[in-house]
C-alpha cells in the first residue's frame, strides 16, 4: 500500500479539518498505517516498492509529528487555507505582547538572585503557560471565526511563548548543574 503524498493530512489519518482533534484516534490510525507502509515489510520487494515505502513512511512521520502538537496543527490548517507558510519568519506587531516578553527575558536573567531560584522559576513557568493556553484559545475562537489574520498572530505569540518555555528550562538545569 502506498500512501497518497497528496492528500492533507487530516485526510490522511481519516480526521475532520478542524483544529480540536481526536489525538488518540491520530495516535491509533498513525500506527495503523505504518504498519502498512513500514519499509521492513517491503525488505523483499524490488526497488521501486521500497522507495514509495520509504516516502510515503517518512510523509506519514511528517504528517504525525504536524497533528499531533497543536501548534504546527494549527499552522497546517492556516497553511490549507493559504495563510503563512513562512510561520517561522513571522513576527507579531502587538507592542504590548512584545513588551510583555522582554519583561520577562529581564525577569530569567535575574532568577539566580531570586531569594528562591526554583520557586521563582515555577511561577514564570505557571504563567508562561497560563499565556500559551490563552493564545490557543486566541487561535481556536478566530481560526473558528475564520479570522485568519487574528489566529496567525496567537500562533506566532505561542511560538514565542514557546521559546521562552524553553529557555526556563535550560536556566533550571543551569541551576541544577551548579547545586550538584
């Protein structure tokens, strides 16, 4: 069985074109399928069959990975739509969401003279992902209004929100590294 490389996605795995998705049911029909196209079970075919099972395995990874965070979800579903496929260049222009952010860059590099470092760190975690949960919801209330513009930006603020996800992280294994 080969894999249609031209379908969307959520056809792929049989889900409605939406946002909120089932992601156990994506879980279940993604190893479904690759069983069917995993490339060990054409390891006796001739060529041709093992290439069109090593693309469409890899279309079928690259559908997955795309379905199942919500972010790159909802990137895809944009992108359907004809909305930024250039995602990771995009900026937003709301100042205040910007100023918020800088803020709290400021506030990381000083959570090493914070009287509690990791109590600290928590609490920026809490409302970092506080703001990341109402940016989806940003997302899920315009891309259902078919505000596109409105749901690009809540994606971009949550890339963002992302990176600073990250980087709380990496300050608390720092931390954790200067304890041991």
């Amino acid at each position: 069985m080969a894999i249609d490389l031209t379908e969307n996605y959520f056809d792929l795995f049989s889900l409605p074109l939406d946002f909120d998705i089932d992601v156990d049911a994506l879980g279940r029909k993604y190893r479904s399928l690759q069983q069917e196209v995993h490339p060990d079970r054409f390891a006796a075919s001739d060529a041709q069959a093992q290439r069109v099972s090593v693309q469409s395995t890899a279309h079928l990874n690259e559908a997955y990975e795309t379905l199942k965070d919500p972010l790159t979800r909802g990137f895809y579903l944009l992108e359907l739509k004809g909305i930024g496929s250039g995602a990771h260049e995009y900026t937003t222009s709301d100042g205040a969401f910007l100023m918020q952010q800088l803020e709290r860059r400021e506030e990381l590099e000083g959570i090493g003279q914070a009287d509690d470092p990791f109590d600290a760190l928590d609490a920026l975690r809490d409302e970092t992902h506080r703001d990341e949960q109402a940016q989806m919801e940003t997302f899920r209330t315009a891309w259902a209004a078919g505000d596109y513009d409105t749901a690009y930006d809540a994606l971009t603020k949550v890339m963002f929100i992302r990176r600073m996800l990250q980087q709380i992280d990496e300050i608390e294994e720092r931390l954790e590294d200067e304890l041991d």
